[in-house]
C-alpha cells in the first residue's frame, strides 16, 4: 500500500489545459459533465504537494477565471461556457482554502494574493454553514490571519455539544459533534481546528478546549464509520443521525476515508498519540480493500479511485473528487513513513 504515485497519473489524465473534468466512467471522461470549482481548488492542493507544477498552474488559471464580481463560478459547461453562478459556499470557501495554501507553499504568492483580495469574504463569512467555516478557517490560519481566525474557530467551537436524540434507538450516553447529523466530509471539522492550533499561539484554556474537541470528535467518527472493526464512512443515501444505532452502510464515497487519513495525520503529528497510527494505516487501507466487500478501489495502472461503495459493491465510475483525496491521503500516508 506503500505506493508513490507516478506523474503522469489518473488525475493528470482528468485535466486539460482548463481545468479538471468533473465525472469518468471506467475508461473515459463524461465530458457532459463539465468542470467544478471545488474539484480545481482541491486539486491545486495536491498537484502543488505533487510538485506538478504545470497541472498546478491549470487549477489555479481555472480558480481564476471563475472569480467574477467577487463570487465564484461554480461550474462550466464542457464548451467552457457558465453552467452555475455563483458557486456554493462550501466551493468558495475551498478555493479560498488552496490559495492560501498556495500562499504557504510559495507558489504564485502575487497571483493568488490578487485573486485573494478580490473575493467578497464578508459575504461568505456571515453564511451559517460549518463546513463553510471549517474551510475558511483553515485558508485563515494558513494565511497567519489571527483576528478572523479566532472569530471563526470560536464558532466552530461553539457548535460542538453532546447530541441527545429522544427516538426509541438513541444513544442515552450521547455523542458529541458540531450538527445532529454526519453528512459528508466530516473529518474536516475537527481538522480545521487542529490547523488553527497549529497556526497560532494559543493560552492553555483554548489548547486543551480543541484537543478535547479532537478526540472526541475521533470518537464519534469512529463510532458511526466502522461495520464492527471495518471501516465505513456514512453513506450519501442516508445521512447518519447521532445517536441512531442503525445506519444505512451504503453510498459510502472516498472523501471521508480520505479526509480521515488527513484528519488522523495531523492529530498524530501534533499530539504523537500511537494509536493514531494505526488508525491512519486503517482507514488509508479503505481503499485496497479494508472496506465492507473486500475490494480495492483503487486502479493499480494509475490510481485511478472508485467513486466508491454501493449496493451491488464498488462503483465503476472515476470521478476527480475521489482520486484527488485519495492522492491527497497517500502523500501524507507515504511521508509518514508507516
């Protein structure tokens, strides 16, 4: 599992000299589905850790492109006209999220501090939405602005309780979590404010206030994404919950085994807990096939990544977002050196 992963690679094959194709079946690009903003900003990330720096330059032409009266677009058509403006939230904040990393990494520090300065932040600030949040926090920290940072980490924060449910199946004891529900990429929530503890200096209180957070964040997520000692992250046909003890196992997509990994490798480089480990080297293995059908999601050709786990076992489409965060898992997995 130990794999380095050659360029060219499958997510090479997804981007053009536009940007990253959205969806692909087994052996070729559903260019009907366009292009996404969340998929060239996640993929800037990783081609950037890749040290690929002309895929790198594609992404971040393509984030560029899409700003328009400091929104987003969220997505074109194939013949690269617009399909969606502007974007979600959760895509804005994303693309903030890979300039800032951008930023940090020294890559196109002017670029992507321009585009940056052209984002209308206030408006995506004031937006409920966690995930939102956890996004943005993240492209803050990285960025070393503390005054938004703290506001954001105080409401993340804010939003962790223990969730009691009163139906006949509920947990008495309760779990704690940010919402009533596990939805999608759930492991960015505590991992946004692990990036904000590592970013800044922090008195005692607040230190202990996101550790605590963290690990009982794990073990929610670990309560609810596990068939008994397998990995299984909720599935999108029904999200879980908290405090129902039945689940549907099914539907489950590779950005929550990969979100995991990444998750799971930064609590383990700032806590040096020993436990993690295995846990990172569990949930990484979802995708050779530690999983509910025994069976890897992974093309060894040119990892591509299965879209993920359905009814009938795994899907035989290869969509960016997957191979992104599989790529994304298997750098800090292999820098780990497990």
């Amino acid at each position: 599992m130990n794999d380095n992963i050659p360029i060219p690679n499958y997510l090479d094959f997804l981007t053009d000299d536009f940007g990253v194709w959205q969806h692909a079946n087994e052996k070729e690009i559903l260019t009907e589905e366009g292009y996404a903003l969340d998929d060239s900003s996640r993929a800037m990330i990783v081609f950037i850790l890749l040290k690929n720096v002309d895929k790198a330059n594609v992404c971040l032409n393509y984030i560029e492109k899409s700003l328009k009266d400091g929104l987003f677009i969220g997505f074109f058509h194939a013949d690269k006209t617009v399909r969606t403006y502007p974007a979600s939230y959760d895509a804005t904040a994303l693309a903030f999220w890979a300039l800032a990393f951008a930023i940090q990494q020294n890559f196109q520090k002017e670029r992507c501090s321009h585009i940056l300065s052209n984002i209308n932040l206030d408006f995506i600030i004031k937006q409920p939405y966690i995930r939102t949040k956890s996004y943005l926090l993240i492209g803050s920290s990285l960025l070393k602005n503390k005054t938004l940072s703290d506001t954001l980490a105080e409401e993340i924060m804010s939003a962790f309780s223990i969730k009691n449910t009163h139906s006949s199946d509920s947990d008495a004891s309760g779990f704690y979590w940010f919402e009533d529900k596990l939805t999608y990429a759930n492991a960015i929530l505590p991992y946004s404010l692990l990036v904000y503890l590592e970013e800044f200096t922090h008195d005692k209180h607040i230190s202990n206030n996101i550790k605590n957070i963290a690990f009982h964040s794990l073990e929610t997520l670990e309560n609810y994404m596990r068939i008994g000692i397998i990995p299984a992250p909720v599935g999108n046909r029904e999200w879980q919950p908290i405090n129902r003890i039945t689940r549907d196992i099914y539907g489950q997509q590779p950005i929550d085994a990969g979100f995991m990994v990444i998750f799971l490798e930064k609590l383990y480089r700032i806590y040096k807990d020993e436990t993690t480990l295995n846990k990172i080297q569990d949930w990484y293995s979802w995708f050779y096939g530690n999983n509910i059908f025994k069976k890897t999601l992974i093309r060894k050709t040119d990892f591509a990544c299965a879209d993920g786990i359905d009814l009938v076992g795994i899907k035989n489409h290869y969509g960016a977002e997957s191979v992104i965060v599989f790529l994304w898992a298997n750098i800090l997995f292999n820098n780990l050196n497990i």
